[in-house]
C-alpha cells in the first residue's frame, strides 16, 4: 500500500506512507515465528529478538510537532 502511495508522487501522502511501513514493521517483529525467519526471508524485522536494547525498539522517523 505504501508503495501505491508512493508512486502518485504527492507530499501529501508523506505522512500516511510513513505510518503504513511503521505499522508493518511492527507487525514483521511481532509475527516472528521461529529464530531464523529473518534470515530465511531476508527480513531483518524478523530477526531474534535478543535484548531490550534492540535497535527495533527505537522510534524515529515521526515529527513530533
């Protein structure tokens, strides 16, 4: 969905895009099902989660004005 966004090439829809692939990635991480899913996929989302400082638990990408 995002990338259908993308292609009508308006800033308009900037903001929509970036919470479609925020919203995905989140949903790669939390539907893992097994330790190598990430490699086997070529998913890096999907990867093991192995601390809490993950760099996944990280937010950036929103203006928080």
């Amino acid at each position: 969905m995002a990338n259908a966004l993308r292609m009508k090439q308006d800033s308009q829809y900037d903001s929509t895009i970036l919470f479609i692939e925020k919203f995905n990635d989140a949903f790669d991480i939390l539907n893992t099902k097994g330790k190598d899913q990430g490699t086997r996929e070529r998913n890096r989302f999907k990867e093991k989660l192995s601390s809490i400082q993950d760099w996944r638990f990280e937010v950036s990408g929103f203006n928080n004005s």
